[in-house]
C-alpha cells in the first residue's frame, strides 16, 4: 500500500507538461518547448575541466555528509560578501540540487499538522514537499497588479499551527523579485511570531533591473531563516545535481542526520566542479544573463502585440501572461500545443490564483522565441 502521505500529492505538472511534449517530439513533431526552467546554456568550461581533474585525481570516494570543507567554505564566503549574511562554514550543508534541500528542510521542520505560508502562485514542489512532511498548505495570495508582490498584511494567515513562511525571490513562476519593504514586513511577522522562514534564492544571479536581497540579512532573520541555493540557473548545471542551503545551528545538525541517513553525500567530483563555479571567473554567468534579458524582452513584447496581458519580469526566466480573455490557462496550454506545437505550463499548477495564466519559460534562443510567437497567432487571434 502506498503511503496517505504520498498519496496526496500530485505529480508535478511541469514534468507533465514536459512529457506530453517530449511524447511528441519523439514522434517527429517540432515542439517547440518552454515547459522546464532548464537553461539550454552548456555548463562552463572551466567548470567540467575542473571536475573531470578531480575525478582523473581519484576524488571518487566518499566526501564528509554535509559536503567538502573548501566548497562549505566558498559558499559561507559567498554568502557573507554577496548576500551580507552572517554565516560561516558550520552552517552550510552541499546539497543535490536546491530541490533536495527544501525536501530536507521540510522534513526536519514540520511536524503533523503544521502550517506553512506559501505566497499564490508558488513553484509546484513546495506544496508537495509540505505534505510529504504531513504538514497544511496554507496559501496566501498575492498582489497580480503590483507584479505579484505579497501584500501588505500576512498577519491574518497566521495560526497557532503556524510554523514556516516560504519565500521565492525572483520567483517562479512569475519572475517576480520582492522589494526590501515587502521583505521587511515578513521578517516583522517571523520575529513577532516565533516564525522560520525558507528562503529559496536559486535565481538570484538572474535578475534584471533590480537588486537581489537576502532575507536572513535583514535584522533577527539569520537564526530563524534556512537559505536554499544552488548551481543549476546561475551556471546552467540542472543535471549535476549540486545546491547548497544555509542553516541555524539550532537546526543544522538535525538537517545532517537526514542527509547522512538519506543520501550520504553529494557526489564527490561534482563538489570539485561546484568549487570552481564560485571561485572562477563569473563572466559566463553575466553572459547568459545578458542573453535572458534579451529573450525576455522579445518574448513580452510578442505577447503583448497578441492581445495578452503580461507584465515585464524582474527576474528569473519565466513569463506569466494572463489567458483570460481566450479561455481559462489549462485549456490554452492544451490548444497551444495541438494546433502551435508549443509547449507551455498551466499557471493553475502554481497554485489556484494561475487559473487564467500559462508560464513560458524563456531558456531558449531568440530564434525559437521569435518562431513561437507566429505559431501562437492561430491560437491568440
């Protein structure tokens, strides 16, 4: 018998979305596919040559649980110069990919019943890592005329059971980047409440005219926040599975003994690789930035002469336009594939606010972009 725990969460619909189009493309059909927040950059040089040296090295066998000491300490450094925020290397653990840490934050927090704040819409993996940890979505909307800041009062939201507030900035699915005074009345709530926050940062490094700011930088928030990162958006490596998170030390050997229990460690070599990512040159990184901002501006402003309502992101690789006024998103996502073959996300998979909207995610050329946007016509016309 399956778990109930299990049993309520649904598959992820992205992955859905993806397969369904991956199903036809295997079939011939030119797809064109903005399901997955994958950039279609290859990993830096630098990085891969870095990693194979520590293989050819012998770097194959078991690394300590929470992950190498000089990768811990990249990260605690990274974190204080880039992020201002207080930490130093017994706080970081290396993660496989930014996903698992959240998994593991949820695992070591929430106990039954807890209640967890998740900002509508919200990526699809939090939802179901909550409920893995038998904990209740408490979801809590946002603002979709002020590009979907939280509004100003979270207060009424929280309950006795209430125990974490999750945070995505730039976010996904709406690119959204969260100003310092929005911050600011979620780090009031947490200290006034007895509150953790998670802060999922793993699209900092793609952000556009705006600045990135850490929430456990903010005063009272560093022992009471859990930051997630990672190295999949900022240096195009989805398929290394590496991220990393930072914790309290009231917290931090708790989250060991699920990964020590769970997956023993990240693989070795590819720690090497993480290493050389945040110690080598960043000019990749300010390169494919520069190349989403592109795309981004030839995505909207395409969606925008086709009569769709869409706000300019901030951050991240992802566009949230409004459908409404030709059907509600999942009947659209249905209706661009069949008749445009392209591919892309109901925003009801992030949560209920996304019924009139798709997610595009723009990690791919200009060309392909440019190429959609005719095809699009037969649908928005």
């Amino acid at each position: 018998m399956i778990s109930s725990r299990l049993a309520r969460v649904e598959e992820s619909a992205t992955m859905k979305s993806s397969k369904r189009a991956k199903d036809l493309m295997s079939r011939g059909v030119d797809v064109i596919n903005f399901t997955l927040g994958e950039p279609d950059f290859d990993t830096p040089k630098n990085i891969m040559d870095k990693t194979i040296e520590a293989m050819k090295a012998g770097e194959t066998h078991y690394s300590p649980a929470v992950g190498l000491p000089a990768l811990r300490e990249a990260i605690a450094e990274k974190l204080r110069t880039e992020n201002n925020i207080d930490t130093k290397a017994g706080n970081v653990m290396v993660t496989p990919g930014a996903k698992h840490g959240i998994f593991e934050v949820m695992m070591t927090m929430i106990d039954e019943g807890d209640e967890v704040l998740l900002l509508d819409p919200s990526w699809v993996s939090y939802d179901a890592c909550i409920q893995m940890a038998g904990g209740k979505t408490v979801w809590v909307p946002t603002d979709p005329e002020n590009k979907y800041q939280p509004l100003h009062d979270l207060s009424k939201y929280i309950t006795k059971k209430t125990k974490m507030i999750v945070v995505n900035t730039p976010c996904n699915p709406t690119g959204s980047v969260f100003d310092k005074s929005h911050l600011q009345e979620i780090a009031d709530l947490a200290n006034d409440h007895n509150l953790f926050v998670l802060s999922d940062e793993i699209y900092e490094k793609i952000i556009y005219d705006k600045k990135h700011i850490s929430i456990a930088s903010m005063d009272g928030m560093a022992d009471r926040t859990i930051t997630i990162n990672g190295f999949s958006k900022a240096y195009a490596m989805t398929g290394w599975r590496l991220g990393y998170l930072n914790a309290p030390a009231s917290v931090f050997p708790s989250l060991e003994k699920i990964q020590s229990h769970s997956i023993s460690n990240v693989t070795t070599f590819v720690q090497y690789g993480g290493l050389e990512a945040l110690t080598g040159p960043q000019d990749t990184v300010m390169n494919m930035q520069k190349e989403f901002k592109e795309r981004r501006s030839v995505l909207v402003d395409g969606l925008v002469k086709l009569g769709l309502k869409c706000d300019m992101p901030d951050g991240a690789f992802y566009a949230y336009p409004d459908v409404s006024e030709f059907g509600p998103g999942a009947r659209i996502t249905d209706r661009l594939l069949d008749e445009a073959q392209v591919a892309v996300s109901p925003g009801i998979a992030f949560g209920e606010s996304g019924k009139n909207n798709i997610r595009i995610s723009y990690a791919t050329s200009v060309d392909r972009i440019k190429e959609a946007l005719i095809r699009m016509e037969k649908v928005f016309q």
